[in-house]
C-alpha cells in the first residue's frame, strides 16, 4: 500500500514538465538550434538541459551544488553539445565568446545583486521568475537600470493553489542588451 504523504505528486510532477516544456518552446522561439551556444545558470538537475540537447542545443548547463551537478553528469554523461560548470551568477561560466543567450530559469535568489546580470557574456537573457518574485524584484531592477531592454514577458506556468503542492506559477522575460 502507497502512503498518501509519500507518494509522488502527480499534479506537481505534470506542472513541472507543462512550465519546462513552455520555457523549451519560448526560447525556441528566440532562439533556434544552431544559433549559438546557450548558458543555462542554475541548471539543477538537467531537466531543461535535457530538454534543449534533444532539441538540438548546445548548452553549458551550470550548477554550483555538487550534489546536483553529479546528477547532471549522471544523466548526461560527456555529451559533445553539454559543457558542466559550477558556476553561478556571480561568477559566470568562464569563455572567451558570447553566448547566443543566457538563461535564468527560476535561479534569481532573493539577494542576490542583480546588476551582475549586467556582466553575462550575452545580448539575450532568459528569465523565469515566480510572478512575486518579478514584481517585487526584477520589474523595479529593470525600471532603475540602463543596458537591458524588455523584449517579452510570456506566462510559461499559471499558479497552481488547490493542490497538495502548491505553486506560484512562472513568469518569463526576455531581456535584450541596449548598450
């Protein structure tokens, strides 16, 4: 017999692959295979990764928790279009060419200094956010600084309240160097 408290969320589970498959799709749309590397910072356990080398990406997926990293690897393997890193934010992966875009798919923390995006080596900046978290952060950042224009801002999750897990849903923004 499945304990109730044990058993895995199958409405969760959906969520996620619905807001992974919707966040694949956007950048797509932006971003086609084949025209240019992307950088996926914060990339936990690859399930976005997965989803853009199927596609046809070449991604460095960054992941600064070794725990999470190895599961990458794990999953993965030594696939020539899949660079690991441990980078983050504040210390981007290191490269000597821009990346096509760079993606930051629910890995905004609180705290963190957003003008760092400022030194991404790209044009392009993918970010998902909470919807709170884009109001009370992102939006009022985005409102005060110079270098970044609002390219779109798409739904890729609606909220979810009546379920065993809630979630907040997922909001996009494409960002587009000005400068």
């Amino acid at each position: 017999m499945t304990d109730t408290l044990t058993a895995p969320d199958a409405d969760g589970a959906r969520y996620e692959a619905d807001r992974l498959d919707a966040t694949a799709a956007w950048v797509a749309r932006h971003r086609p295979p084949g025209s240019g590397a992307l950088a996926e910072l914060g990339a936990k356990d690859g399930a976005l990764t997965g989803r853009l080398l199927r596609a046809g990406y070449t991604v460095h997926a960054a992941e600064p928790d070794p725990a999470l990293r190895q599961r990458l690897r794990s999953a993965f393997g030594r696939r020539t279009r899949l660079r690991l890193s441990a980078a983050d934010l504040s210390a981007p992966p290191p490269v000597r060419r821009r990346f096509g875009a760079v993606l930051l798919i629910e890995a905004l923390q609180a705290g963190q200094d957003l003008e760092l995006l400022h030194a991404l080596p790209t044009d392009l900046l993918f970010v998902a956010l909470a919807p709170s978290a884009l109001d009370g952060r992102l939006r009022p950042w985005m409102s005060a600084q110079q270098g970044w224009l609002l390219v779109e801002e798409i739904d890729l999750a609606a909220p979810r309240a009546a379920t065993r897990r809630p979630a907040p849903g997922s909001r996009g923004v494409l960002l587009r160097r000005s400068l």
